[in-house]
C-alpha cells in the first residue's frame, strides 16, 4: 500500500476518533479498564459482556472505541495490582506477580510500574502500527475468500484454541464441543428446522451470544468470587519514586522489544492473545538471560517483557477481527457481538463499508494508549485505593446492571432467566477446572463452520474436493492437521505443559 | 391530626367523584380522548433491521401528529413470530399496535404453525411502506439485461446461485417466483440476512440477490439491476424496467410493511390513526426520508389493507405449493 492512502486512513481515522464524544468514550473505556484491570476477580471479558447491551444506546464507533479500550486498559490495571500486592489483577499479569512484587518489596515498586505502563505504551505504539499496515492488504485477501476457505480456516482457529488453552487439551476439547453443541440451538438455516428448542419458542433463534457470555463469564466470576474470602486488604506497600533508575531503563529495552515482537505475534493466533503472550514473554526472558536463577526475585526484564507482551498481544488480535470477523479470542468475541448489537456483520468488508469506525477505532488505540499512561502513573495512589472496595458491594451492582442490560436487548425475561442459568453453569465449569474460554470461541464458530461447510457443498453442488482444490482451504487444514499432530506427539505435548507451568 | 382528616376527607371525595364521573366516561367513548397516553408500537425483529429502519421514522411522526408519544418495542426473534404473537395477545385498548413487513403475516403462517392468526387476530389499520428492489446480477458472469439472465440461465441450468436472506423469507418468494414464470432453474442459497448473502455477492461466490442492500452497489456500477420487482420503476434507476413491462405480469409482489391492531380494538381508533397514517405518508418530508430507504409509499384504507392481504397469501400460497418450499 502507498504512503499517501495510508496517510488519508489514518486522517480519516483521527477526524473520527478525536470527536469530544468519542474521545469521551475512549476515556471511558480505558477507566473502566484500569478499574477492573486493578480489582481483581472482574475480567475484560467479564466486563465487556456485561456492558454490551448498554453500548446499544451509543453510536457504533463510540461503542466499539469504548469496548477497545476496556480490554488494553485492563492490561495496563492489571499490572498495578500484580505489583503491589501481588495478586494478578488480570488473568495476563500472572507471571508479573514473580518479578514485580519482589522489587515492590524491595522498595522499587515505583520503577517497575513505570516500566510495566511505559513497556506496554511502547507496545501498544507498535501493535497500533502493524494493525495500520497489515489490516489493508489482509482483509482485500480476505474478500475473496469463498465459504470454503473459511471453513478450513476455522477449523484451524478451533485447533488453535485447543492448542494454546492453558489448562488440559481434554478439557479444551470438551469445552469446544460443548460450545459447538450449545451453538446448534435454534432454527438451521438451511432446512428450516428448529434443532434442540423443546417447542420453545425463545429458543428459535438459538442461544443469544450476550446472555451466554454474560452468564458464563460475567455471574461465574461474581458467584466464584464472594465464595472466595476477600483478601485484598494487603495492598499497604507504600509507593515512592516513579521514576525508573538508568540501569532499568538500560536493561528494560531489549525485553520490552522481545516482549513487543512476540505477544504481537501470538496476539494474530486464533487462540492467542494476552495471557498466552505474557506467559511465553517470561519463558523467552528467563531462557535468554545469563542469569536465569535469579528470575523471580525482582528482576526488572521479568516485568518489561510480559507487559509489552501482553499489551501487544492485546493489539494485534484485532487483526483478525478486523479484517476476517474471525474471533481469536474470547474478547475478540465480545467486539463481534458489539458489532453485531449495531448491526455491522463483522468481515473484511468493514474496512470499505465502515471506513470512518475501522479507522477510528484504530487511531482510538493510539489516542486510548497515550491516556492509559497519564492516567496509570500519576494516579496509581487512587486505583489502589479502589481494591479497598468491598467486593460484596461491587457484586451487586453488577449484577443490577447485568439483569437490566439483558432484559433491554429484547425486553424478554426470559432471557434474564438465561445468564442465570448460565451463570450456575459457568460456576459448575469453573469448579471443574474448565475454561469458558474455549465454550465461548465453540459457541461463535461453531455455528459458523456448520454454516460455511454446508454453504460450500451447495454451492460446489455437492462435491466435497473443493476444500482441497483451494489452494487456502488445503493450506488451512493442512496447517491445522499437523498442529494437532503436535500435541499428540508426547515431546512437544511436554514441553507445552512445562511452558505454561514456568508462569505459574 | 388535622391535616390527615383534611387528607382522608379529599380521598373519599375522589373516590366518590371518580365511581361516579370517570368510569362511565369512559364506558361511553373511549376513542374520543384517543390517544390520552403514551402508545407502543411493537415491531418483531431487533433493532437495525429494514422493519427498524422503517419503524422508527413513522413512531416519530405518529408522536409528532397526535402529541403523544409512539414507542417502539423491539421484540425479535422465531422469524418474527414471538413479537407478532405478543402484539396478538394484548389488550384491544387502541395503546399496542404492530408494525410488520408482510412476512409474519402472508408468508410465515403458510410454512409453519404460528401462534397467532394472521386474519383473526388482527384489525389491518394502514399500509406503511413497499420495497422497490429487484434482481442484481455480478457483471462478472456476462448477462447485462433480464432478457440475457434469462437466456443465460436457460443455457446453464443450475449454474447461477441466489443468495437469499433465508429460507421461507420473501426474497426467496421472489426468486421461486422468477424460476416458475421464467421457467428456469437457479440455486437458492439461504443466508442469515441479507448484509451476509451480500458478502458473497461481491467476490462473485453466488451471483444473484434481491435486497435492497445491493442497490447501493449497483450505483457503484459493482454489480447489475436487471429489473424492478414493483408496479412502478424505482426513481433512481429510471431506466430498468417492471416485471410487468418484461412480459411476466402479475410477478411484481412487492415486500410491504403494515400497522395492525389486535382484533378487538374500536374502529374509530383504527380510523383514527389510518387517516393520520395517509396524512403522513402524503407529507414531502416522509416521502423523501423513505424514499433514501428504497421504500414508497402506497395510501390505502384498512380495508384496502386487509383485501391486499388476502391476495398477497394466496399468491405466496401459490408460489410455496409449486416451488415446494418447507420448513419442519
């Protein structure tokens, strides 16, 4: 792409983004998420399902601005808690805790949460530029996908999912299934047969996104939570002198380059994204370093890396959002249903029909990043003030907002009825060690891939060879057949376990 | 003390007045005062839609005419049913009305048991829209007239694909209807929705729609209108001719929106609002707002309504019966 269509995208962009409304928005989102990135036990994701039947009432763009900037700004809260009293604020700021609370008790908290914002701006920068340049020529490739690419492509984004889940690949794979199967609900679009609905008729149009995700993610985590004792009392360490030394300053660009190059990367994976990205940030650190012993007991690369990782990471996954309306993570399944809420069907088509909101959401990014950093350093006293909170309060404000917000999509109580049940469900699958995660990514592509696969066989009038005539499709199952060899094979399923293990 | 007796005394006094006055007030004519509150228009799809798009300027403009708010309630889902059954089961009070595209009513009953009676549960009360569309073919495929698709396709029998909105919806009505008059044979692909058969128009994987969500791309000169699916041509495509004018009379069924009210409901209510229904739809300002949705205008009495609708469910009946479309 030329310089020149590149510079108008993005002046496009910045007419759009820097509105006093939507700017309002961006700030908006990047509070709610340094709140909930500070307050631990309310996730990006939880906090996005909770708050998609509100951002009805904005405008597309203000909606999408604001849902954005939840999610890096939770990376950002995040580490201010992870830091200073060593609980992960947000699941992708685990492996901070190691090295950031060691320096915080050895009175150099003040340092590592100047380098964790300044690394995660820094990759923030640079994801927001690789989504400016890759987004254009990916999504043109992407419109002449025929339904025949994007079925093996989702089949290879399942099998990512399943990959790159932390926990067990039995249980990844069960909860894919189960997402899949709870995603068949409803009428086929094909016959017209309604498939699992009981003769019920709010079932016709199968499980809504919202209601599930908001049961499953957002009452789970309020149910597991106050069975939990409140333990938060702890954040008393006192934090003095924001400004790094030059020594950390010296020894902090290189990881947070590492960190920057590989959480972009992993954010792109189906699957990926932040947690996975700070987690394999630290391995890559503590491989490199000449001194891995001493990772973990304050070692300022141990925070560099992992937050402009997991910041990066956060970026780029809206590569493939963007450009395919392919979900690569469960966030990223949050942004399709907020589209999907203005009624914009996520696609490469986006970017031509909706330039004003692709770009301004892009520039948003930038404009998000830079307000996270000012309101992240010189406010930190306040954010952790917040953990004072008594999460019994919080708990029922959420779920107020929580009931009202279902009941508004469709004004049915019905439907309120549903992230109930759902919300015993996630908290049954959370005790058994499940991740909703991977249900979540089975119940969005799931139906998609039945969709594409039959749409494929219509239109090749029956003939099954036409997903190994492409030449993308065969790429795609291809890629995913010898992915899944991989974790068969013991070795590789090892060394995987022992990856995610080193984090915890 | 005092104050409560003064209290109480007025409460009875209230009381007393209002068995006396207000009840059989209202027993006399309660189409006079209409509408003395706020009136809920239900439409039964989501919000964004066409019946949204549609909806929301005529609840402004009701509101504007009788001084009382219109409100809409969205109330999707089951392809329409679970809103249209809700309207169906209010009170006949002249406050709940429905606004719906013709498929709940000429369309969904015919292919499915609904809970609700298209003809017994409704009083029709005005007309409030018709859809101007037509075919669209991808220039990549070659015919550049209706007469050349026809042709084409006669040639290459089952080598177009059409991309519908979905199954049992009224485009794909429209293209059963195509094949039967035109006696020929093209692949009917349902989509969920007509924004998502469009993003497989574009790259050209199916090659046929009829929505009005392509027309913008034909004046982008990226795809082919081959006709108008309407009784009268479309003002912004002033050269593309009828159905009727191609020699397929009768195959000109528009898709048309309604304002029903529940059976029961007094008729000098519903003549009420259909005279500020025809009102409105004579307005310059309502023309020229629904006309940027490819929507016109069509002034018809609630019995005009309801004798359209009868014929439309024959001929939808028909078109089922030959093209043997089912669902469960």
């Amino acid at each position: 792409m030329e310089i020149g269509t590149l510079l108008a995208n993005l002046a496009l962009g910045v007419s759009v983004a820097v509105t006093l409304q939507n700017l309002g928005w961006c700030l908006a989102g990047a509070v709610i998420g340094t709140a909930i990135g500070v307050l631990p036990g309310v996730g990006p994701v939880a906090t996005m399902a909770l708050l998609l039947p509100v951002t009805y009432l904005l405008p597309a763009e203000g909606a999408l601005i604001m849902l954005a900037g939840i999610y890096y700004g939770a990376q950002y809260g995040g580490s201010t808690t992870a830091i200073l009293v060593n609980l992960p604020g947000e699941s992708s700021s685990v492996v901070t805790t190691l090295d950031g609370h060691q320096m915080a008790r050895q009175g150099r908290a003040g340092s590592a949460l100047a380098i964790a914002a300044l690394g995660s701006f820094f990759a923030g920068c640079i994801a927001t530029l690789a989504i400016v340049v890759a987004a254009p020529p990916l999504s043109r490739l992407a419109q002449q996908f025929r339904p025949e690419d994007y079925f093996s492509l989702m089949v290879l984004g399942l099998v990512f999912a399943i990959v790159l889940a932390s926990g067990s690949v039995l249980k990844a794979f069960g909860m894919v299934f189960l997402g899949m199967l709870l995603g068949l609900v409803g009428t086929d679009v094909n016959t017209g047969n309604t498939r699992f609905t009981f003769g019920i008729s709010d079932l016709f149009d199968g499980i809504g996104f919202v209601p599930l995700a908001m049961g499953v993610f957002g009452i789970a985590e309020i149910i597991a939570n106050l069975t939990n004792r409140e333990r938060r009392d702890l954040a008393t360490s006192r934090v003095s002198g924001l400004l790094p030394t030059r020594e950390d300053i010296r020894r902090s660009v290189a990881p947070v380059l590492r960190g920057t190059f590989l959480g972009g990367l992993l954010g792109i994976l189906p699957g990926g994204g932040a947690i996975l990205a700070s987690f394999s940030a630290y391995t890559l650190e503590k491989r490199l370093s000449p001194t891995p012993e001493k990772f973990g007991t304050g070692m300022i690369e141990g925070v560099a890396a992992p937050e402009s990782a997991n910041n990066a990471a956060a970026q780029t996954s809206f590569i493939p959002m963007l450009t395919l309306g392919i979900p690569s993570n469960a966030v990223m399944a949050m942004m399709i249903g907020g589209m999907m809420i203005h009624g914009i069907i996520p696609g490469p088509q986006v970017m031509e029909q909706r330039p004003g909101l692709f770009w301004g959401m892009i520039v948003s990014m930038w404009i998000g990043n830079l307000m996270l950093v000012v309101l992240n350093l010189p406010l930190i006293g306040l954010w952790v003030r917040l953990l004072l909170v008594p999460y019994r309060l919080l708990a029922i404000a959420i779920l107020f907002f929580c009931c009202i917000g279902v009941y508004s999509l469709n004004n049915s109580a019905n439907e309120v009825l549903i992230i109930a049940a759902f919300g015993l469900f996630g908290y049954l699958l959370m005790k058994l060690g499940c991740e909703p995660a991977p249900l979540l990514l089975g119940f969005l592509l799931g139906p998609m891939m039945e969709v594409y696969l039959r749409r494929a066989m219509l239109l090749s009038r029956g003939d099954p060879l036409v997903f190994v005539q492409r030449p993308l499709s065969l790429a795609f199952l291809l890629l995913a057949a010898v992915l899944l060899l991989f974790v068969v094979v013991p070795t590789v399923r090892k060394a995987r376990e022992r990856a995610f293990r080193d984090g915890n | 003390m005092r104050c409560r007796e003064a209290f109480l005394r007025f409460a009875w006094v209230a009381l007393a007045a209002s068995l006396f006055v207000g009840i059989p007030a209202r027993a006399q004519n309660p189409a006079q005062n209409w509408p003395d509150r706020p009136v809920k228009l239900i439409l039964p799809y989501a919000p964004g839609g066409a019946t949204d798009l549609i909806g929301r300027p005529w609840a402004e403009k009701l509101s504007q005419a009788f001084g009382q708010q219109f409100v809409i309630e969205n109330r999707g889902g089951a392809a329409g049913a679970i809103g249209t059954e809700t309207a169906a089961k209010t009170a006949p009070d002249g406050y709940t009305f429905l606004l719906t595209p013709n498929a709940t009513l000429s369309i969904l009953p015919l292919l499915r048991t609904t809970p609700y009676d298209p003809v017994k549960s409704f009083l029709p009360v005005g007309r409030v829209g018709d859809i101007v569309g037509g075919f669209v073919i991808h220039p990549a495929v070659g015919p550049k007239t209706f007469k050349e698709m026809v042709e084409y396709a006669k040639k290459n029998p089952g080598k177009l694909s059409f991309g519908s909105a979905g199954l049992g919806t009224a485009t794909q009505l429209r293209l059963e209807m195509l094949k039967w008059r035109a006696g020929i044979d093209i692949l009917h692909v349902p989509y969920r929705g007509s924004a998502d058969a469009l993003n497989d128009l574009l790259p050209n994987t199916v090659q046929m729609m009829n929505e009005i969500n392509v027309l913008p791309h034909v004046k982008a000169g990226k795809l082919i209108l081959l006709n108008i699916n309407y009784s009268q041509r479309h003002p912004d495509f002033p050269d593309v001719p009828t159905l009727t004018e191609l020699g397929y009379p009768n195959s000109d069924v528009p898709i048309w929106f309604g304002i029903l009210a529940p059976a029961g409901t007094p008729k000098e209510i519903v003549d009420k609002l259909n005279a500020k229904i025809v009102e409105i739809a004579k307005s310059d300002d309502m023309k020229a707002r629904m006309q940027a949705l490819s929507v016109v205008l069509p002034l018809q009495t609630p019995e005009e309504v309801a004798k359209h609708l009868e014929e439309d469910t024959k001929r939808n009946a028909d078109v089922i019966r030959i093209a043997n479309i089912k669902l469960d």
